[in-house]
C-alpha cells in the first residue's frame, strides 16, 4: 500500500482565518445573512475560475454593481488575514520532515494578498489556486489537474480541508482526506498517517 508522503493543504478556515463572515460584513456595515443577500450570486466564483478578471469581480461585487471602496475592502481583508491557531508550530514540524507541501486553494488572484500579509510562500508554494487552474473544489476537474501536475500516485496525497465537500472530491479522486477542525487534531490526523509526533 502507498505511504502518503505529500500534504496538500487548503488555506481559508484551514491555514487562514477567513475574514468573509466577520470582518466583510461589518466593512459594509452588514450582518452576514445581508451581505448574502445584496452580493452578486457568482462573480466571485467565476473569478476564482479564472473566468471573471479581478477587475470585473471588484466592481460586479455586489448583484446590483453599487459603488463601494474596494481599496478600503481590499485593506481590511488583508490585515485580517491571520495564521489559525497552532499551524504556524504544525507547519514547522512538518517542514523539519521535509514533507512537500502545496497550497489547494479556491480564491480569486487576491490571495496575493494573503501572500503579502503572511508570507504562506516560506512554507509551500501556492502550486494550485484554483483561478489559475481554471476550476474549483469540489469539481472532479481539479482534483485530476492537481495530480497530473504532481506526476505521482493519488494515494501518495493527504489533501486537508474545512470543507466537507472537498474532502468528499479529495477522496473520490484517491487521496487521502482530513476534514480540518483545529490544528492539534490535525496533528494528531498526520500523526496516524505515519507523519510522526508533530505538536508533541
């Protein structure tokens, strides 16, 4: 049997605290269920397709393409991002392995921002946003393009994510799935994988 040897790893509510349900809304001086329903249905999913320029997500933001400052929008989120509790020490343990890592991320080319914030680059490169690889989690498409860029076994691969969607995909494709909660349990997922004592 494969020994998984590769992490692939979702960034927004599994790395990165996710700023959309908290610090969005009250840019806009909404509550969440109100910004749900004034912003646009799927721009936002179409750029993180890659099929919508960020351009044309910016102003199309909301559904009925209202004014608003998206470089105050831009800011807030970027000084939102943060790192969730106990990655950063996981990161770094599985670093002192010498465990290849990749990003497996569904976000729009603002995740630039998450870059320039965090820095996420010092310990994985971003090998697979979906709006450069033209689709998103949980579409069968993706999951096939990550592993024929990687050229390896999909059984080689523990795919983490939040969501229980994705995880489902990751799965059906043949990689070995986490549904992140917090980072000790994580820990403790990698652990019986056979990463070793990682938070110990």
């Amino acid at each position: 049997m494969t020994t998984p040897d590769i992490i692939l790893w979702d960034v927004m509510g599994t790395l990165v605290h996710d700023p959309f349900y908290e610090e969005v809304p009250a840019f806009f001086g909404m509550t969440l269920e109100q910004l749900l329903e004034v912003k646009h249905p799927s721009a936002w999913s179409a750029c993180e397709r890659g099929e919508l320029s960020v351009g044309d997500m910016e102003t199309s933001f909301f559904a009925d393409s209202r004014s608003y400052d998206i470089a105050g929008l831009r800011a807030t989120m970027q000084r939102s991002y943060r790192w969730l509790p106990d990655i950063e020490a996981l990161l770094g343990a599985l670093r002192g392995r010498a465990v290849p890592m990749h990003v497996v991320s569904n976000y729009t080319p603002w995740y630039a921002m998450i870059e320039a914030e965090l820095c996420v680059s010092n310990w994985m490169p971003w090998s697979f946003v979906s709006c450069d690889v033209g689709s998103r989690k949980p579409d069968a498409t993706y999951y096939a393009a990550v592993l024929e860029r990687l050229s390896v076994p999909a059984a080689r691969c523990v795919f983490i994510d939040d969501r229980d969607a994705n995880c489902a995909g990751a799965k059906a494709a043949g990689m070995h799935a986490i549904r992140f909660e917090d980072g000790v349990t994580t820990a403790t997922a990698l652990s019986a994988l056979g990463f070793g004592d990682l938070l110990g």
